[in-house]
C-alpha cells in the first residue's frame, strides 16, 4: 500500500477518519505492527526513522527490505513511511527502497532555511512519485532536543510554509511531545481546528504515544489525518521483556522473550488502531 492511499478519503483500503503510523526498529516491530493491525481490521503505516536507521550501523537495506517484506505478507494494506530525515542522503536512499512517502525533518532551521531545505526535498520527492511530509514548529521530545511543550504552530505560518514548499503533509506541534512514557499529554483543539481550516494538506500529530484515546479522537475529530506512535510500542515490548527475564533469570534463547514482547507490542498496536475512528477494511 502507498502512504497516500491510505489518506486519500474512499479510495480502496483507505483509512477513514486518520491512519495510524508505527514505528520500527527491529524485525519484531514489524511483525508485531503487522500481527496488530491484522486483528484490528484496519490499515497502517509501518514507519522507519532515521535513528532507527543510526541504530542499524547507518545501513537502510536490511531492515527496509525485511519491513517491506513484512508489509507485502500483510492482509490488511500497510505503508513503508522514512520518518524523521534530516539526511538528504538518506531520503534520497528513500526511493530505492520501498517506501512510499518521507517526513523530512528540517523543523530545528529557522524558518526560511526549513522553507528551503523543504523545497528542495519536496521536488526531489515528486519527481519521484514520493509524497512528502514536513515539521513546523517543534514537537520536541527527541534525543538531544530541548523539550519545548511550549511550542506551537503558527496557523498563518504553516499555511504559507505549505504553499511555499508544496508538501504533502504537514506535521504540527499542537501539545504532544515525543517520548512520552504516561498518557498525560492534553492537546490544543482549537488549534489543530484552525490549521486544518487554514493547511490544504494532510494534518500528521507526532508523539502520539503520550495522548490519551479520548484527546486522540478529538485530535482526529479536530482535523488529525496521521497519528504516529512509537514509544508506546516500546514500553509494551521493553515491559514483556523484563517481566519475563525476571521471572526465568536463566533463560538464554531470546526468543523465549521475544515471543511475549512482540505479542504486547501487537495487543499495543490494535489498542491504538481500535482507539481511532474509522470504519474496518476486513
Ligand atoms: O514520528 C514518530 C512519532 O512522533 C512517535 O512519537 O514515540 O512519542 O509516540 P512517540
Ligand atoms: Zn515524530
């Protein structure tokens, strides 16, 4: 399935109301997105960032090429998304690999060179049939970011920055914070109202793991098309994990563990994907 499909409203196997985007790191995240999106019905976008890529020593083709493997088995439609780019090498490492779309990640310039870099990034994706996703305004969160909850997107700003770079999507700063490990976060409705009444293109809430299902079918009743989840998917695999290796100290064969990890990162995932509104492909 390609990211755009999935967002595109009546199209076969679309996502009705928003699309779930998951993130990846290892081959069991895949599964597991996979196993859970299966058991909800519903479609997704399996989504590999480029720490996740830094993780695997830089090297993009194993764990794409596994991800992608993982999406064509599928019997629900899932999506390959390259999430958070600040490398252009890496998004141009994008179309060679199966995936359907980017988010390029110029939030942390100031705003014209994010203009710049983001135009630049958009034509080089279309010329390509990619759809490309940008940042304005910081969610904050990552790793070696300032944490700025503060931060909002400007409606006006984010209408120019869309027709200034000609995106596709556009990711918002409206509350959520990466990284969150509670579900605590509250969001600004009135805001993602007003950016989707002022933004053409598709509205994609990042740090997504710390808002509770309710704010989150607001955020999607407000105007939110793509809810990206990781870190959620990680206390779901990380706590299977050390509860087993706690109560079977001796064991060695990482599948023992891994098994129950994958299956509380799948129940995770059909959480999140019964959570969202819309109606089941199967
Ligand atoms: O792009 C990925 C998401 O924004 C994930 O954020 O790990 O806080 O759920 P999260
Ligand atoms: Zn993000």
């Amino acid at each position: 399935a390609r990211t755009a499909d999935l967002l595109a409203p009546g199209a076969a196997g679309a996502a009705s109301a928003a699309v779930a985007a998951f993130n990846v790191i290892t081959v069991e995240h895949a599964e597991a997105i996979a196993a859970g999106a299966e058991a909800a019905g519903r479609p997704a976008v399996l989504q590999l960032s480029e720490n996740a890529v830094k993780f695997h020593g830089g090297a993009l083709a194993p764990i794409a090429s596994a991800t992608a493997a993982v999406a064509r088995a599928s019997t629900v439609p899932l999506a390959l998304h390259l999430d958070h780019v600040e490398s252009v090498d890496l998004l141009h490492a994008a179309s060679a690999h199966g995936f359907s779309s980017v988010m390029y990640d110029a939030s942390a310039l100031p705003y014209a060179d994010n203009v710049k870099a983001t135009s630049e990034a958009a034509r080089w994706a279309h010329a390509r049939g990619l759809w490309l996703e940008a940042e304005l305004g910081r969610v904050g969160g990552k790793p070696g970011d300032a944490h700025t909850p503060g931060v909002r997107t400007d409606p006006t700003e984010a209408a120019a920055f869309v027709a200034d770079t000609g995106v596709d999507a556009l990711a918002v700063a409206v509350g959520s914070t990466h990284a969150m490990t509670t579900r605590t976060a509250t969001l600004d409705h009135p805001l993602i109202t007003e950016l989707r009444d002022a933004v053409p293109v598709p509205l994609v809430l990042h740090g997504s793991s710390g808002v509770p299902d309710a704010e989150l079918r607001r955020a999607v009743a407000s105007g939110i098309r793509k809810v990206n989840v990781g870190t959620a998917l990680n206390t779901a695999f990380t706590g299977a994990v050390r509860a087993f290796l706690e109560a079977h100290p001796s064991t060695v064969d990482p599948r023992r563990y891994l098994a129950p990890a994958r299956e509380a990162m799948a129940a995770t995932v059909e959480r999140f994907l019964h959570a969202l509104a819309g109606p089941r492909t199967a």
